[in-house]
C-alpha cells in the first residue's frame, strides 16, 4: 500500500522515454517476421526484390511441404521423448539427491556432495565429450536415444540439485519429523509429504530442463547424429543445409518447432522468470 | 537391534543419493578420468595403440597458431557479448521500469528470443544478413567478411540473451527500495544523479552476477559459430571450442585436442574466479 502511493509520487515517465523504449522493444522482436513471412510465402516470392515485403496471400502450403521433406514428425517424436524422459528422471533423481543431501547436512560426506554436484555446473562439455562419444560407442548406445537422455540429464543434474537444495532448506522440519515419529519411512516421508511441498521449485526446474533439452545442439551434435534418431535442432539444422535455395520450406520447419516451446513460455513465463532469478544466484 | 536399525536407515538414505551419483559418475566422473588420461598421448581417436608422450601436446598447443587464433576470437566474441548484453540488459531494464506504458507487455516481448533455439536464431539472422542487409539496407553480410565475422556473431547472441540478462537485473531492480529514491528525489537529485548514486550500486550483486554468467558463455561459446558459420569463413570464427571439437572430430588429434580442452577448462574456471572474485570486493566497497 506504502509502496504504491510513492510510485505515482515519482510519476508518469515522459512521452519521449516511452517511444524509445517501445521502439527499442519492437526491434528486439523485429527479426520474428523475417521468420513468419518467410514460412508464409511461396518459394518464387522468396526470391523477389524486397525480403521485408508481406506476403500476397496465407501460403500455407510450405507446412506441409516442409513436413514431409524434413520428417518433421520423426524429429519431433524424437525430441519430446527426450524431453519428457529427460525431465521426468531430472525432478526425482534431483530431488531425491538434494533433500538427503540438505536433511544430512551435518554429515560430512553429504555437505562435500553439494560441492561436487556445484563444480559440475562448471565443466564445459567439450573436456568429456570425447571419453563419452568413445564409451558410447564401445557400448554400442551411440545414436540411441537412451543415451543422449542420460548424457543430458548428466549435465543438467548439477544445476537442479543446486535449485533444489536452495528450496528444500526453507521447508520446514515439523511435518517430516511427526511423520517420522509415527513410525512412516524415509523414503515414504519424503514422497507424501516433502515432495508436494516441493511443487513451486519442481514446476521451476521442469520449465528449465525442458527448455534446456528441447533447444540443445551441441551434445546432441555428439550423440545422436543419425536422421532417424535426431532431435528437432539437428534435423532442421541439416534440413536448413539441403533447402538453402528453398528458404520458405526452412522458415516454416523452423517456426512449426517453436510453437510447442512457445506455449509451453505463454503459461509458464512465471517459472521460467523465477527459475532465471534463482538459479543466477550461484553467480 | 538399534545397530542394525541405525544400519538400515544410513543404507536408505544413501539410496536418496544413488541415482544422482551413478548418473554422475556415468556421464561425468568416469569420462573427465578417461579425458585427463587421453591428454597426455598421441592418440588419434581411432587407433587402438597409443602412448603416452607426456608434455608433448601441452608445448605443441602454445606454439600452434590455430591456437591463438581460436583464442583471439574467443575473446573477442566474449568482451562484445559480455559487455553488450550487460549495457543493453541494464540500459532496458531501468528504462522499462520508470513508469512506461505496458511495461509489462514489453517485459515478456523481450525475453521471447529465448524461445527460439540456435539453430532457428542462427537461419533468422541468415536471412536478416544475407537479405535483408544487401536489399533493404545497401550493406554487405558481415558473415562473410573475416573481420566482422565475430561481430556478426555476437550480435545474435545479444538479440537472444539480453532478454535473460533482463530478468536478473529486473529482480535486483526490484529490491531497491523505492523509499531511497524517494529520498535522494527529495534532496533535489536529478534522476541521472539518483540512477548512478542510488540505484546502480543497489544493482552490485546482479551486475557480478550477469557478468560471470556471460563470461562463462562467452568462453564456451560453440552453438552460435558452430551453426552460423562452422567457423568459417577459413578459421575466422574459430572459437577455442570449434577448436577442440574439429581436432576430435576431424583432425583425429583426441590426445592434442584433449589437452586443449583441459586448458580451456583451466583457463574459463581462472578467469571467471578471478573476475567475480574482484566484482564481489567492489561490491562490499560500494
């Protein structure tokens, strides 16, 4: 209440301030058309003299084109296994990890675990891409999905531990310790009762994962690099390669693969917001 | 009895940790093992002979002139994002939070690049280079030139990132207290005055934080080059990872490309230490 009478004291910024920022913000979103016109038009109009112009009419005919030629449902089966395997294993491994390693503080061999799991978040994936890209392939999993979900969820674990166990130490001991009490498990304690209490940071880590995961190239580049297991970003990438002359066709691949991820960002921008800020504290 | 009981419930809470820690070991532990071993050999990556050759490729890789060039742009790469992406993010999230019109509006169209992966960043700023630039604005590609390649580069990752660099600088904006304003507005302060002797040293903690973030990136930096331009064009937007990627992937230089990338490892956690080290004590003396 205190703090909203002072804001309007400071009032209303002046008109020259708020066109700027709208300009400023409009150029940030500038390049999506270039995308949404290029998907909309047909191949020859691509080619014509201005590449900002609209589209004469709706094209939509380079959806399906684009679908067909770049498998685009392969891909995309592809890369929502991953995602949801990969952020389903994240949240209990996760989970399960840094509530012990919160609850076992005092025991030094769980406090140097959060060291551990920190320093991870650290390492850049090309020191263990090489050793991976060799075991996988002595294991004869190179090019298989349940590899590139374990190589993802490796190096996404350390830093949802991390947001975890941030979480975990604000829940307060009362309820578990009753339960415990009354002769209820740890692990059961820790299912009915702590981790519905984990739902805020859960929803937070599963917005960041998937992100994470949906949009990754690099390791997927080392793991997956056949046609018929790639995710989403290889296949457009080479898909985008074969149809260099045929620019609609990328567009419309490209902006097919946004719309999951964009839905997913209308409703849940909230925990994408928090788990940003969260997560920057480890700075 | 209780010395077995006592056994039981150190056993489940160990499985607590299981999981996380056989994934670790799997995918992180085991390898960078394998790694720092492969970087002291000639192994080729393929052979199923090699030998250990000690400091060989250590030496080799400072006298390589690929690799000061990987270097160079790595570098430079990191100084425009870093800095850019941190003078945008700042610039736009004061002037987004001084009463704007639909500031919320804008607050989320600003962090939807985000949304789009590198790949479609990387074929949207194709476009925007490669058609509108020549077309529209007279101006040649810049991914095409060795010397504004780099920035080409970086420009993406500005359009992409800054938006997440706001949300960080909008949350320590947010912890300003409005009272402090208020106070210096009263004592006559201009609002350019208020802004660097009041709110921006508020801002400290969010400044170390964003500028560690974006060194860090900047360093690992792979996607961005890697899609836009795989380097080119000839070694121009070789960053340090492109580096060592090519070496295992298409020089079959695993033990030399190995090394490098323990260097690398050395080098990003030295610096980012060494500069959020020096931001922090700033920030105590503020």
């Amino acid at each position: 209440m205190k703090k909203k009478r002072l804001r309007t004291v400071s009032g209303k910024a002046p008109l020259w301030l708020n066109i700027i920022m709208w300009m400023v913000v409009t150029l940030f979103v500038a390049p999506f058309y270039i995308l949404i016109i290029y998907a909309f038009k047909p191949r020859e109009a691509t080619m014509l003299s201005n590449p900002l112009s609209l589209p004469d009419s709706l094209y939509l005919g380079n959806f399906t084109e684009a679908v067909e030629k770049s498998n685009f449902f392969l891909a995309f089966k592809n890369s929502l296994i991953c995602t949801i395997c990969g952020v389903a294993i994240l949240v209990v491994v996760c989970s399960m990890a840094a509530y012990i390693i919160v609850r076992r503080q005092k025991s030094r061999f769980y406090a140097i675990w959060q060291y551990i799991f920190l320093a991870a978040v650290m390492l850049p994936f090309q020191t263990v891409m090489f050793p991976i890209y060799k075991d996988l392939v002595s294991l004869k999993m190179l090019n298989t999905l349940p590899a590139y979900i374990l190589v993802s969820v490796g190096f996404q674990l350390g830093f949802d531990i991390f947001l975890y166990c941030g979480f975990i130490k604000t829940v307060p001991l009362e309820l578990e310790e009753a339960a415990l009490i009354d002769g209820c498990g740890r692990m059961r304690t820790f299912w009915k009762i702590v981790f519905p209490l984990l739902k805020p940071v859960t929803m937070t880590v599963v917005v960041l994962s998937a992100l994470a995961i949906w949009n990754d190239y690099q390791m997927a580049l080392v793991v997956i690099s056949k046609p018929a297991v790639a995710t989403l970003p290889l296949a457009q990438q080479s898909f985008i390669g074969q149809q260099i002359s045929y620019l609609n066709l990328a567009a419309a691949a490209c902006l097919l693969s946004i719309i999951p991820i964009f839905v997913m960002y209308l409703f849940l921008q909230k925990y994408i917001v928090k788990g940003v800020v969260a997560g920057a504290v480890k700075g | 009895m209780t010395g077995k009981r006592k056994w039981i419930s150190r056993l489940t809470d160990f499985i607590f940790l299981l999981p996380a820690f056989v994934i670790f070991a799997a995918v992180i532990a085991i390898p960078f093992i394998q790694a720092v071993g492969i970087a002291f050999t000639n192994w080729d990556g393929l052979s199923k002979t090699y030998q250990f050759n000690g400091l060989t490729n250590l030496t080799a890789l400072f006298r390589d002139a690929q690799t000061a060039n990987a270097v160079k742009n790595t570098m430079l790469y990191t100084v425009i994002t870093c800095v850019g992406v941190n003078i945008l993010a700042l610039a736009i999230t004061v002037g987004l939070n001084s009463n704007i019109r639909g500031a919320r509006f804008l607050k989320s169209a600003m962090f939807a690049p985000i949304i789009a992966s590198l790949v479609i960043t990387a074929f949207i700023w194709g476009r925007i280079y490669g058609d509108v630039f020549p077309v529209n604005f007279g101006v040649p590609t810049p991914l095409t030139n060795t010397k504004t390649v780099v920035m080409g580069i970086a420009m993406m990752c500005l359009w992409r990132d800054t938006g997440l660099a706001m949300v960080i600088y909008n949350a320590g904006l947010q912890s300003v207290p409005e009272e402090l304003k208020e106070a210096a507005r009263v004592d006559g302060a201009n609002a350019w005055y208020t802004f660097w002797h009041v709110t921006f040293p508020m801002l400290a903690p969010a400044v170390t934080t964003c500028v560690t973030l974006w060194l860090g990136y900047g360093l690992k930096v792979f996607d961005y080059p890697k899609v836009a331009t795989n380097g080119g064009p000839g070694k121009a937007s070789e960053t340090f990872c492109i580096f060592v990627y090519n070496h295992f992937f298409s020089n079959n230089r695993a033990g030399y490309g190995q090394m490098a990338a323990l260097v690398m490892l050395i080098a990003v956690v030295g610096i980012t230490s060494a500069v959020t080290k020096a931001l922090r004590k700033r920030e105590v003396q503020m």
